[in-house]
C-alpha cells in the first residue's frame, strides 16, 4: 500500500505559478511511475504529467511548455511545478502512482484545488 498526500494548491491569478507537492508514505524506488491528474468541474479526470522510474516525462499537450514534474527518490516526493497559469488549469489535481508488479495496482492521493481566476 502506499499513501499519497498532495499539497500546494491555491488561489492565484492568471500568469502566476504553484508548485504542488505529492508525499508517499514509502519509498518511491519501487514506483514504476508516478504523475499527477487533474479533474475539472463537469469534466472527466485527465492526465497532467507523468514520471517513469527511469525518469521519462510525459505531458499533456495542453501543459506542455508551462509545467514540469520531478521526483525526489530522497523525500518520496513528486513536484509539479506550474507557470503561466491559464484560467483552463483550475482543477482538481490528483497524484497517482503505479506498480506494475506483481500485478498492475493504482494508488491516488485526495486531491488539492487549484484555482486560477483574477
């Protein structure tokens, strides 16, 4: 089992940046991949970024260029931090992470509200 604890959500204004912080409650060398969702009002939960344990990243197209995830294997932690926020950014986020073995099991923190409005 591992327990996820995001934090660093808020209020702020468009063009402004966060930086949002996921907490496993053990170590993340044995993650395959861990990465962060997003889930707006009324829509479905989409993927923001991902982390491989090889230290491959995937971004959404609609984040690319503006987000950047990190992993710290030291703090069991995933970073993602985010600039130039758009009003379009205000979710939900969700941290995940992946095992695969020794069969695929997903693991999902609460949340933390993101909220990007003047």
């Amino acid at each position: 089992q591992v327990q996820l604890v995001e934090s660093g959500g808020g209020l702020v204004q468009p063009g402004g940046s966060l930086r949002l912080s996921c907490a496993a409650s053990r170590s993340i060398f044995s993650i395959n991949v861990m990465g962060w969702y997003r889930q707006a009002p009324g829509k479905q939960r989409e993927l923001v970024a991902t982390i491989s344990d090889s230290g491959i990243r995937n971004y959404a197209d609609s984040v690319k260029g503006r987000f950047t995830i990190s992993a710290d294997v030291a703090k069991n932690t995933v970073l993602l931090q985010m600039n130039s926020l758009k009003p379009e950014d205000t979710a939900v986020y969700y941290c995940n992470a992946v095992k695969y073995l020794p069969s695929r099991s997903d693991y999902w923190g609460q949340g933390t509200q993101v909220t990007v409005s003047s």
